[in-house]
C-alpha cells in the first residue's frame, strides 16, 4: 500500500497523514518556562515531546544544569545577575538515532532593591576573634551543604510557602547594619509569633540540623535535589534530624529569636546551585 506524507510545521508538530487509518501525530521537542526568569528568580523548565529513554543535558549562559529523566528542571539567575541577553539550551540525545538541539535567547531585566537601615547591639556586629571564629565555622558548616548537586528531587510540583506572617525582611534589599554597609539580603523575613510552625517548602533531604549558630541560630537546611537548597534559620525548635526525608508541607520546626535576631521571625533562604533566589518567586508560591 502506497503512503503520502504531509508535512506542517505550525506550532512546532509534524502531522504525517496516512491513506489507511487515522493521522498519527508526533509532536517535536519543545521547551516550557513556568514564568519570565529575571536576577533573583527561579523556574522551573519542562521538555517536552522527547522520546522515552532520552538523555536530556542541559545549560543556561553556558552553565550547565542537571534535568530529571520526565523533562524537568529548575532554572535560575542569582539576584546580581546583570541585565544581558542569555542561552538556554538543551540537547536531547535518544537512545537511538541523532541529538537534537532545542535554544531559547532570554532577555535578562535589570532588578533594582531597597535599602534597610536596622541598628543591633554592637557585640552582634563588630565580633571578636572568638566570635569571629565560631562564625566562620558555622558558616562553612551552611556553605557546604550548597555544593551539594546529587541526591532524591522533590521540586517537581513546586513549593509552598514555609511560615505565615508579616514579611519583615524583603529579598535582595542592601541591609545598613549600624551604618555599615553589608551583604545583600538573599533571603526574606518572616515575623510570626514564637512557636509558630514552619514547614518544608516542597519535598527534601535534612543536610543540616546546626544548633544555636551564632548568626542564624538554630538552622534546618534542606536539599531538594540538583542543587536546589531551602534555609530555615532562627528558629525556636528543630523538629527533623540530619538525613530525613520531608514530604511537602512538613514541619521542620518553629519560628524564634535564636542567633542575631531582634524579634521571633524565619529567615528563609533558598538557593539553586549557588544562585541566591527569592523564595517568594518560586513556582506555585502565591504571596
């Protein structure tokens, strides 16, 4: 029996029409942003109309980043990012036959932050060579858990808000502690009564469970796979010990004053791979 095939290209599917039977339609490889990414901000990215059993390999302005077998990533711009044009490109090797190349250019905005002038006792800001000491190894005790890339995913549905409060402390604002200039916030500030609950953003593995840091206090950090890392800090109680799994919506502990703090709230940081992010951008987060 003879076959004719038609060709159409229109929104990215090719239709080949057979004389016998229904039109069989296979859909080309395409790529799906959850929203526009901007400095600070995290998306997350499905690849869709591979073949199964693809390998899926993936890179944003040339670094690359680590997509599940289903087609899904989370990608991201550190909240300093300055304003150019950048690739994303994924290329999608079957287990049969020849890679295929899907690009996107994204325009990168530039992104202005407030400034937050805040006054602390003088010990909690110039520190002493003890201090100092200590700080620096509870810090890297933090920073080492955001080299981490491997491990169980639990992004793949998006996040959740971790507290409920006024939001005391915004993302990326240039904080003036005691008129000195200092980092840029790269998390965001939950202020709730002590004991509130807080609960896991999305589903993940406990990598720290640091009591009475003398920054951050009492702090849970967790990885939710590929780099992907939420912070809970100054909280009053740790309810998770390291090695656990959370399921969404968990509660990993209560909201407190421990560490420099000046009242109970959450400081909540995540970061994508070393890209400081805005919790309150992630995917499926509604303010």
């Amino acid at each position: 029996m003879s076959l004719f095939f038609r060709r159409s290209w229109a929104l990215g599917a090719m239709v080949v029409w057979m004389v016998c039977g229904s039109p069989v339609v296979a859909l080309a490889a395409s790529l799906e942003l959850s929203g526009s990414l901007q400095p600070g901000m995290a998306v997350l990215l499905n690849v869709k109309g591979f073949a199964p059993g693809s390998r899926l390999t993936g890179t944003l302005d040339q670094e690359s980043f680590p997509i599940t077998p289903q087609g899904q990533a989370i990608v991201a711009l550190d909240m300093e990012k300055q304003p150019k044009n950048v690739t994303l490109k994924v290329v999608i090797t079957p287990s049969s036959g020849q890679p295929e190349t899907l690009t996107r250019t994204l325009e990168i905005p530039k992104r202005q932050y407030k400034e937050e002038y805040i006054d602390l006792p003088k010990k909690k800001v110039d520190l002493d060579q003890p201090d100092m000491t200590r700080a620096n190894q509870e810090t890297e005790r933090i920073a080492a858990t955001y080299r981490l890339r491997e491990g169980r995913t639990g992004f793949e549905k998006g996040f959740r808000q971790s507290a409920s409060g006024r939001f005391s402390g915004v993302f990326g604002s240039r904080r003036i502690l005691n008129g000195q200039a200092r980092k840029p916030h790269n998390g965001v500030d939950v202020a709730a009564p002590a004991g509130t609950p807080v609960i896991t953003m999305a589903p993940g593995t406990v990598v720290l469970a640091g009591e009475n840091f003398f920054f951050t206090g009492n702090t849970v950090v967790v990885h939710h796979g590929h780099g992907v890392i939420s912070l809970y800090a100054h909280l009053e109680q740790m309810k998770v010990r390291e090695g656990e799994w959370l399921e969404a919506g968990a509660t990993l502990g209560t909201v407190g004053m421990t560490g420099r703090a000046t009242g109970p709230h959450l400081h909540w940081g995540v970061l994508v791979r070393g890209a400081r992010v805005d919790p309150m951008g992630l995917p499926g987060i509604r303010p």
